[in-house]
C-alpha cells in the first residue's frame, strides 16, 4: 500500500540528496525512500541522530595516525593493557590542548571518545573550578570493570598536568567513583596515579628496557618452581666472605622506608613484600604489629641467622621486638614500651655523654617488666653508638675517618674507674681497656659491644669491620678491640 503524503523540501535538503536524485534518475520519491533506510541504519546502530552524525564525520577526517580496529582485537588489547596507563603526551593527540581547555570541554572530550568505542557510558566529571580546579570528582557508570578503569586511566593522566591525584576510589555495581585532588607537584599526581590504576606501569617499562634479561630470569624462576632467593650484590658479597647480611633488601627503596619517620604498618608491609618476592622466606604473615615467618629452612642455624637479619632490619626503622624459634616458624613480638624507654634513655645520653646511667635504669626497666635483656641491652648500645655518630656529624661533617671515629667514641668513654687507650694508624682505630668496673656486668658489656657496632655502621655504611680480639668479660687481662675502615 502507498501511502501518499505531502512534504516541503527547502533546496538546501534538496542539494543534500543530490546524489541519491542522480541515482534514481531526478524520481524524487525514490531518493526520499533511500534517505529513509539511510537513516534507519544509522539509528540502529549509532542510536541518535547526534550520534551517527559524530562519526560518520569522524570516519571521513581519519588521518594516517587513526585506524579502525575490529572489536574482538580492540577487547583483547583492552585485556593486555590492564594495570598500565596512557602517558599524557599521547592524550595530547587525541585531547588537543588547545581544544580542551576547561573540565566541561574535557567531559564533552571523553563523552564523544566513549560515543566513538560504543560504548554505552555515562561519565561526569566535576570540578570545584572549570578552568583552574583543585579537586574534581569523576563518576563512570554503565560498562564493565576493564572498560572503567580504562577511562579512569585517561582522566586521571589528563589530570596530572594540573597536578590532580587520586585520593580515593570507589566501586559499586556498575559504578566507579574517584575523587581528586591538588598535590604538591605532577610527580607526585603521576605517582597517585601508578599506585590507584597503573600498578604494571614501571614493570613493563623494565621489561620492554631489557628483555633478554627478564625472560631468562623468568624462565630460571619457572624452571626452578620458585626456589630461588634474590640477595642484592652488597649482602651476597657478604656471604662469600662469611659474613652474616644485615639486611635482605632486594631494591633500595627499602633502604628507604627502613626509618623512623615511616608508619609502623607500611615498615611491616614493605618488608613482606621483598622477603617474599626475593624468596628469602616462604610466607609473612602480619596480626597487628606481631610478625609470623614461615621459613622452610632445614637447619637451625640457618634460622637463627634469618631471625638475626630480620631483627636488625626491624631495628634500622627504631622496632624492638622479641622472638621465639621453631624449627619451621619465626614469631616476632613487637615491644613499644621498650622503643618509648630507650628512646627516653638516648636523650639522657645526648646531654651527659654517658650510658652507663642510662643503662641501668633500663635494665631495672626490663627487669621489673618481666623482659629478657640480653637482645634490649645490645639494642640500647648500638643506638647509643649511632646517636653519638649523628651528634659528631652535625658539628665536624659526615665525612669519616678512623681519627674521627676515635674523638667521636671518646666522648663517653668516660666511665668512672675505666682505663683505655685509642691508638689510631692510617685507616684503622685500635681500641684498648685496661680496667673497666662494667667488666662483670654482662648487659653493660653487650651495650659496650652494640656502641661500636652501632657507631661503625652508622659512619661508615657498612665500609669498615669490627674485630674483637680479647675482652675482660672472657677472661682476658683486657679488651681489645680493632675498626677497619675499608677503602
């Protein structure tokens, strides 16, 4: 049936329809009836007329640098690329600066990006101020859990050059919430960024920097099923010389976090990480601030030395603990009324430059407390030794050598009744005592001890070595002790 009816036709629609009037020959109606099922297909698929219209535009101005994907390869590059980021200056291709100015005129951006990967998502993204913001919040909604974090990851690196972070995130059902917020620097935005979205980021940079590397460590790790332990170059020097390491770090940002000013639980979680990821044990599990080691070592020794290491990394960050052994478990109890008295007993030491005060009134301390000394005592000591290394420091510099290591110890080397001697040749510090009234003392002797320990690693890095010849304590008609700086 032919339904007739009587439309006007302006000649700017009728010049618009010119090649389809060319095609049936001038038949008016026909042109008409194929601009209809035009329009019909482009609604099905496009969805709007705004829409189809987009990008059909779109499709007629790619440039040699576009490319259309068919969607099973776009959805498995999608796949492959989760966990990293597109950097900000490829954004710049697709988000012109000079076209992209303000917030509103980046979500209309991100609207029309979304309208191009049909993708059915309903994005706003709202700031406290269009051109200048200090904080934004952005909400996705409408598409699935990779496609979100996809678009999260373009906004926020859009975001980093006003120096926008992530400050939070959060998911429900099919919605994804971020709030951002001005940071100090960009650096610092980019990091957010890395932490909330970009977690493989650096990885791949290493991957794609050394590849032979990384596939013949992969395979090694594979081919072994894991049992593998990755020492850093420092502490495997150690071991072939017979030294026990100090520490297990397999990267130095560990160095870094090992200090007093790092929160207690991102101390224990960073070191969870590395002792696992090196291999060094098999399993960390953290309850509060206790500490659970599941090692696999076969031989007790193995494991008081693991035990030792792992004390004196916890010690580096200013963390007492306590310990128990087992033959397959490491249980590590922290102690923080121990870290509050020593820490109140170091400032009695900075004033008088003496310890042997100090150190009685914290073994009465852990007497009255119930708390085996022996480990506290060797703690204490070797504080007291980098406390006095730090004080020298900010007077003479912290450019050591064996002369100054001998002024810097002598400082409380003031114990009434003690005899000694430094005798100081080229780069080794000889120290000698003759009589000391701390000799019988055991605890006071391990804090003697822990002092040049504490003082010697403290100046020199782990550049120099501590030998103990002969001690009173032992037996001996005196004690004598040596520093090698090496180097």
């Amino acid at each position: 049936m032919v339904l007739r009816k009587h439309i006007a036709l302006e000649d700017e629609h009728l010049k618009k329809i010119e090649p389809l009037l060319e095609k049936h020959k001038g038949n008016l109606s026909a042109a008409i009836r194929d601009a209809i099922d035009l329009t019909d297909v482009a609604l099905q698929y496009y969805g709007s007329v705004k829409d189809a219209t987009f990008l059909i535009a779109t499709l007629r101005e790619i440039r040699e640098d576009q490319a259309i994907v068919p969607k099973p390869i776009f959805d498995y590059m999608l796949t492959q690329t989760k966990d990293l980021i597109i950097e900000k200056e490829v954004l710049d291709h697709v988000f012109d600066p000079s076209e992209v100015a303000t917030i509103s005129e980046f979500e209309e951006a991100m609207r029309n990006l979304c309208t191009g990967l049909y993708w059915d998502a309903l994005i706003s993204i709202t700031p406290d101020d269009d051109r200048n913001p200090s904080s934004v919040h952005a909400e996705i909604k409408g598409i699935d859990h990779d496609k979100r974090h996809f678009l999260t990851g373009i906004i926020g690196s859009y975001l980093t050059s006003s120096s926008l972070g992530i400050t939070e995130m959060r998911s429900h059902l099919d919605t994804l919430k971020i709030d951002f917020e001005r940071k100090a620097s960009s650096n610092e935005a980019y990091n957010d960024l890395l932490k909330n979205v970009g977690c493989m980021q650096e990885t791949f940079k290493e991957l794609h920097a050394k590849p032979a590397f990384w596939r013949s460590l992969i395979h090694e790790y594979s081919a072994a099923n894991y049992e593998i332990v990755a020492l850093h170059r420092k502490f495997y020097e150690d071991l072939l010389i017979g030294k026990t390491p100090r520490a297990i770090m397999t990267s130095e940002c560990l160095c870094a976090k090992l200090s007093l000013d790092v929160p207690l639980q991102e101390v224990l979680y960073d070191l969870k990480q590395v002792a696992e990821t090196s291999r060094i044990v098999n399993r960390m599990d953290i309850d509060g601030e206790d500490i659970t080691i599941h090692h696999g070592y076969r031989t007790m020794r193995a494991v008081e030395i693991l035990k030792n290491i792992f004390l004196c990394m916890l010690e580096s960050a200013g963390l007492n603990y306590d310990y128990q052994l087992t033959s397959n478990v490491i249980t590590l109890k922290h102690r923080p009324e121990v870290e509050v008295k020593i820490f109140e007993l170091l400032e009695h030491v900075g004033v008088k430059d003496v310890f042997d005060e100090p150190l009685r009134e914290l073994v009465t301390f852990l007497r009255d407390n119930g708390i085996d000394s022996d480990r506290h005592t060797r703690v204490f000591g070797r504080r007291v030794g980098r406390r006095v290394v730090s004080d020298y420091e900010k007077q003479y510099g912290t450019i050591w050598t064996a002369d100054k290591f001998r002024d810097a110890l002598a400082r409380i080397d003031r114990i009434p009744g003690r005899e000694s001697a430094w005798d100081v040749g080229g780069s080794t510090a000889h120290y000698t005592v003759y009589k000391c009234p701390l000799a019988n003392d055991a605890d006071a002797c391990h804090v003697c001890r822990g002092i040049f320990r504490g003082a010697m690693h403290c100046a020199f890095k782990g550049m120099a070595e501590l030998e103990v010849r002969k001690l009173l304590s032992h037996g001996d008609e005196y004690c004598e002790v040596y520093v090698h700086e090496i180097g």
